[in-house]
C-alpha cells in the first residue's frame, strides 16, 4: 500500500457502546456490557433509598433517592416500573421491598419466578431527570499483557484501581467509586474515493482494524483523553503520544468522542469539562515524524 496519502488522514474513534457501574457489579455485566476496550474510574455522588419513603402502587414503585451528604445533598423522587410493559398486568403490591446498602441493591421478593434484584445506580441513571456529575480520576485500556480483553471481574486487581479505591474510602467518604466502561469504534474522517482501491482498503482496515492495529489505535484514543482531562491518577502519557504505526498506516491526527448524554452522565475532571457532543482533537504528526 503506498503511503503517501498517510500524513493527511485523521483518524475518529468514538464511543460506540457505554456502561457505567459500581465495582461490585462487574461480575454481573450483561454480555452486552461487557464489550470495552477503555475503562474510566470516576466519582459520582454517593446514592441512597430514604427506605421510608417506599409505595407499592399497583403499576409502580414510588421511592426518593438522596443523591450527596452532607449540606448538598438533594432528593428526588422516582416512579419505577420493575417489569417492562411487556409483563402486563403485574401487581407491585405483591412484592415485597428491601434495600442492601452495601451493594446498594433493590431487592423484591414476592414473584413467583424468583428474587429480583435492581442496582440503584443504573435505576437512578436511567430514570432521574438530571445529569449524574461523574468526575473522571483515572482512565486505562482494559488489556492483559498479551493483549487479551481483561475480564470485567479482574478490573479492581489494577493496582491503580486499588490505591484509588482505598484513597475514596479515605478522602472521599461522600463519593462512590464507579467505572464508566467503553467500546471505541474508529474510521478515516476524510470521505473516501470509491474509485481509489488502496484508499478504500485503508478505510475498511481502519474500520474492522486487526488486534495489532487495533491495539495501537486504542493507545492514540487513551493517550488523547488523558491529554484531555489530565487525570490525577494517570502518570503516564500526559505528555507524549505512542507512535501509532502499523501496516504502514499513519495518522496525522486523532479525534476523540464520548457521547455521555446518552447515559444521562456530565462527565469532567478537575482540569476540564467535557460539553456534549465535543471533539477531543489532538495531533500524533510530531510524534509520528
């Protein structure tokens, strides 16, 4: 493949599939949430049920979520549906409610079927009217030594992890630790010739690209979202990009998106503040000269 068209292409890589969980969850991903390639350790404010304000309705559950300690904390109130409408019919009053503080898990009992169990976070994420501020502390790829995908429930064994969780425990006592997990996706931004067959094989490669490829590329979009937020955890890669070559492809430059609107997340760091929809662009030419 000739590389002269090389140095002119920039390369966008985006979120394409979003999780955010606590760390006790991690052996309880969906299949679905289990595809990432990029991890973030991030603080939210600590979540809670005010157990006395929980009503059974027929159609419903009625309860308040105090979200902070302290002189901020605020409160609102939900209307959940335990079973989607595709149960019809289902009576809440049958149930009966109790709430596990340290997993902060909603536990019914009372169906015929078995226990069920709803996390308090993903019930307030995906029902609350407001944005979670969710302050990013660390980001890391989510890779063993060869390469492999880590699984989810060896996450917290990253010494980084460990410290920072141990930090939050201590400094932190009205935060909880959680970790926003994603898949990245890439393509070439510049619109291809369909008539050029050596630019065309470079878009499907960077589309589908192999593990090595793949890998390097996954280095350029951690390495331009930590330039970004600057997390106080990461000590590497605040400076200098790695080198991304391979299959004598080279990028000029990088272009990162997060989309956290769709999770219902504000996302920012102590250094920056993401706003919906931004670029995160950051140039490889210099690194790659």
């Amino acid at each position: 493949m000739n590389t002269k068209y090389m140095p002119d292409y920039e390369l966008q890589t985006w979120a394409y599939h979003l999780t955010l969980c606590c760390p006790y969850d991690l052996g309880h991903l969906s299949p679905d949430d289990r595809r990432y390639n990029i991890y973030v350790a991030t603080l939210i404010p600590k979540l809670s049920i005010d157990e006395d304000s929980v009503q059974l309705f027929e159609d419903y559950i009625r309860f308040d979520v105090i979200v902070g300690t302290g002189e901020h904390t605020t409160r609102e109130t939900l209307d959940v549906s335990v079973f989607p409408s595709v149960i019809p019919g289902f009576d809440h009053r049958k149930f009966e409610f109790d709430y596990e503080k340290p997993r902060k898990a909603m536990v019914f009992t009372g169906w015929e079927k078995g226990v069920i169990e709803l996390s308090l976070l993903q019930v307030y994420r995906e029902h609350s009217k407001y944005y979670l501020n969710t302050e990013i502390l660390y980001i890391g790829q989510a890779f063993g030594e060869n390469g492999e995908p880590l699984p989810a429930e060896e996450l917290m064994s990253d010494p980084t992890l460990q410290k920072l969780e141990a930090d939050i425990l201590r400094e932190y006592p009205e935060k909880d630790l959680t970790l926003l997990l994603l898949e990245f996706k890439s393509q070439l931004l510049e619109e291809i010739d369909s008539e050029d067959e050596e630019l065309v094989q470079l878009q499907e490669v960077t589309k589908n690209p192999p593990p090595g490829l793949n890998n390097q590329i996954l280095d350029a979009t951690e390495a331009a979202l930590i330039n970004y937020f600057k997390p106080e955890y990461n000590k590497k890669l605040n400076d200098d990009f790695p080198n991304v070559e391979d299959h004598r492809l080279r990028y000029r430059s990088a272009t990162v998106q997060i989309h956290p609107d769709i999770m219902g997340l504000k996302l920012f760091s102590k250094e920056k503040t993401y706003l919906s929809n931004e670029r995160i662009v950051s140039s490889l030419s210099e690194s790659n000269s």
